[in-house]
C-alpha cells in the first residue's frame, strides 16, 4: 500500500482511499487524473481485496482506454492480454470506451432485441448511404434535404433517449417532422440489415437494462465498483447507461473537470457533473488542484480566463513549478493575418524581421497584450492577481458586454516584413510547430507557407479506417460475418 500511495499527493490519496458509495473528483487540466483511477484500481486489487474483473472502467476515447490498461496492468505486475472470458470480458478490469463496452455486452444480449450477434456496425459513412436509401424509398432527395442533417438529428434524439415515436410526438416545424418519419424508416432499415450505428450501442444497451432488468442486475453484479474518466463529456444516453449500471449501491465513481466542458455541440450535458451531488446524494467531493503539466504563468491565466463562467466549481489551480515564459495573445483582424502572424514570429526568433519603426503605422491591425508592460505579472514571474493587469481589463470589457480598452491596456503593433524567399533561408524549420484547434484552420496555415516557400509537413489526414482500400478489405470481412449486410455487399 505505501508504495502506491507514496506516488501520490495528499488530494489524489484521498481519492483513491475512497473505495465506496458515490465520489465526485474534480480533476483541473494537468492535475494527474489517469494516475488517480490506475491507481485506484490497483489499490481496491492489492488493498481492499476486489477481484480486477468486479472493476469496470469507462472513458471516451481508444487512446486513453488503452493507455489506463497499460498503466493499471503495470501495476498490477499483469499483462494486458492476460485479461480477458465472462461474456465477452475477461479476469482483468473491464477497461474501455462506453461504445467499446457496449459493444462487448450486445454481443452477448442482442437476441433480446432481435438482432443477431454478428450485427454490423455502421461507421459514418455506411450511415450516410443508409440514410440516403431511406430517403430515396420516401422520395426524398438529397439535393432537397441534406442527409448529414437528418441524420444530426437522429443522432441527438438517440443521445436523448428518444424512440422514433417519441420523437415525432415533439417535433417542431417541417424539417423536423419529416426527420421523424425518415428516423423510424432508417431504424427499419438498419434492422433489416442487422446493423447499428454507434449512437445505437448506447441506446440498445440502455433499452435492454430496461425491458430485461434480470440482464441488467447480472451486470450490476458483475461490476459492483463503476468508474467513469471525463464525466463532463457525457451526454443523456452516457448518463443514464451509469446510473442504472450503479444500481441501489450507487457505488460510482466520477472524474471530470466542468472547466474543461466543451462538447455540448455534440450532446454532452455539463449539469451531469454540476449535479452529481444531487443525483447520488451523500457524495464526496475530491478537488484535485495541483497542476504538474504548466508553469505559473499559464496556471493562472487559466484561472482568470475561466473565472468568466457563472456556473463552474469552485476550484483554483496551483503549480510549484514558479518559472515560465509568459504567454502572449494576439488579436489580429482575420485568419489571413494570424497565419502571416506565425511566420512574422519566427522572423522575430531568428532575427530576419525588419524592425517595426522602419515601417509605416497601420493603426487598428495587429493588438498584442503585453501582460509584462501592463503590469501583469508580480515578482515570482506569475500572473499579477490585483485586477490591473490587461486580461483583467479584457475580461471586466465582456462581462460588460462591450469591447472596450483604456488608454494604455493596449499597444498598435505594426507588421513585420516576412522576406518573400523565407523559405531558402537557412533555418532550423524542425524547430518550430504551429498548432490548430480544429483541421478546417490548416488551409490557411498551408497558404501562407506556400507563398513565402516555407517546408512544412501535415501531421495528420485521413484517418486509417476511412482509406478505400482498407474500406474495402474491411467490406468483404463483415459480409462474410453477416450476409444480411447490404451496403457491404453492394461496396464489394
């Protein structure tokens, strides 16, 4: 036991100790949270005497499925693929994403439901030639209603719980009726073909904790001891999956950051985690605040960034790690200019720019926040907190509603010259990285390097499973495994 508490801080001890009823873990970015549940799994193994398969563990991406595997079977002194027999699951920790797991349990369940247990699973664009199919039998053109949006609102009345029927029965407007009908149709349709799409892994599972609750306590009993990773992603159908896997124990398990709640586009509900304390009453509450990934600088910028939002948890980030460089924002006036800005950056590092008082003044183009020149930041190199540095300023302008600086919270940049030949100069160009949020950001990214002839290489493209070839390959597997697969046949 000490070993496995002596990695840890004090707020990561306690989180693991708590082994039993319901726990909320406020886990802030950087903070540790992987490590906190591999270790509580290894610590309810080693110290509470729980056999590893009583363990089931969900989070929402393969990646870091996989990468809690590895760490908790290390420390278990076992080896991944020693684990796996009951159902479809093996000796080890149920360990996966709750589509994975899903999965595993209709494979097992789905003649209840009529399916049988070699259905197929729609990826994207199998739905979108489902769909199409079903639109075409309605004498519904693509060109007249865009299958993507269809199939976007099946997909959240499904996150919803939703059945066809219900769904009809609150629509609003024309467009939402006619999905009604499309959604029943395409339900059919999947049915027919023995096939799922993914929102149906959650919504079949749920369906059938619910007709057949002796499945449904079979389940409860093999997991008494539920973990979930990134409960502020989770959307109805992920909600209620939980709640009626944790039973009357309410033996559950949760961490997540509300600060980091970004995916309600998608369906994720952030009162889930902001009403955890209501749902599972007598819950205990665990903040863990100590960030290990960022300097003070940045800690604190998140800080008074998020201390904008009206319903979050009250928590303050905090690291020992004092020295940092400060961060800079540039607001610039449009996408154009924030690629120039990139490459005007490195010219700044490598010394090639032509300095700004060569140049004429182009008020109103570029505005850099200077927190150093405005005073915000105190003696330890952090974030000065006494409200006059410029964010503060910025962030007192929105919570006004306006956009509004005081003489003196900003400075007019003008352009740096970026030498046309860029790209022959002898530089290091390995040395630099330029990050996007999202892939539609690259093209302008790759324009601007174009132009100025710099060398650069995407990390990224088209993903290994949406390749034709392995599409293809793919298509003959999963007909000779259920020949009611249409769409994989007519690929083939």
């Amino acid at each position: 036991m000490s070993k496995l508490l002596d990695e840890l801080n004090e707020r990561q001890r306690e989180a693991v100790q708590a082994t039993e009823g319901p726990v909320l873990v406020i886990a802030g970015a950087g903070s540790g949270k992987t490590k906190t549940l591999t270790h509580r799994i290894a610590y309810l193994v080693t110290e509470k005497g729980i056999k590893p398969h009583q363990i089931l563990a969900v989070t929402f991406t393969n990646k870091a499925a996989d990468e809690m595997r590895n760490r908790a079977a290390r420390l278990l002194g076992a080896r991944p693929n020693q684990w796996r027999t009951w159902k479809g699951f093996g000796t080890g920790p149920a360990l996966g994403t709750f589509h994975a797991i899903c999965a595993r349990i209709l494979r097992q369940e789905s003649g209840r439901l009529g399916f049988k247990r070699e259905f197929a699973i729609y990826d994207t664009e199998e739905q979108k030639s489902a769909i199409k199919k079903v639109m075409y039998n309605d004498g519904i053109s693509p060109k007249d209603v865009n299958p993507n949006a269809v199939l976007g609102l099946i997909s959240r009345a499904k996150n919803e719980l939703a059945t066809p029927a219900q769904f009809a029965a609150q629509t609003d407007g024309p467009f939402e009726e006619t999905v009604a009908g499309l959604y029943e149709q395409y339900q059919d349709y999947l049915k027919e073909n023995q096939a799922m799409d993914f929102d149906d892994l959650l919504f079949n599972t749920v369906t059938l904790f619910k007709k057949h609750p002796e499945v449904l306590a079979s389940y409860q009993k093999r997991w008494p001891y539920i973990m979930i990773d990134e409960y502020q992603d989770t959307n109805h159908s992920q909600y209620e999956w939980a709640r009626l896997l944790a039973g009357k124990i309410k033996n559950i398990f949760v961490v997540g950051d509300d600060w980091q709640g970004i995916y309600s586009w998608r369906g994720a509900n952030i009162r889930n985690i902001l009403e955890f304390e209501k749902d599972y009453k007598g819950a205990k509450t665990i903040l863990l605040e100590q960030n290990y990934r960022s300097t003070a600088p940045i800690v604190e910028l998140g800080n008074t960034i998020i201390s904008g939002n009206a319903s979050r948890m009250k928590k303050k980030l905090w690291t020992d790690r004092a020295q940092g460089d400060v961060p800079q924002v540039w607001h610039v006036e449009n996408e154009s200019r924030e690629a120039e800005k990139v490459l005007e950056k490195i010219c700044e590092l490598e010394e090639l720019a032509a300095p700004a008082s060569s140049l004429p003044d182009q008020d109103g183009e570029d505005i850099m926040y200077d927190y150093a020149a405005e005073g915000g930041v105190d003696a330890n190199g952090g974030l000065d907190a006494s409200g006059s540095g410029i964010l503060e300023q910025i962030m007192k302008g929105f919570k006004a509603g306006r956009r509004k600086y005081r003489n003196g919270d900003m400075r007019l940049q003008t352009s740096k010259i970026i030498p046309f030949d860029l790209g022959t100069k002898k530089l290091t160009w390995n040395d630099y990285v330029v990050l996007y949020r999202t892939n539609a950001q690259s093209r302008v990214l790759e324009e601007a390097m174009l132009r100025y002839g710099v060398p650069y290489r995407l990390v990224g493209g088209i993903r290994f499973y949406d390749r034709k070839e392995v599409k293809d390959t793919i298509a003959y597997l999963k007909f000779l495994l259920n020949p009611n697969d249409v769409l994989a046949l007519e690929r083939i």
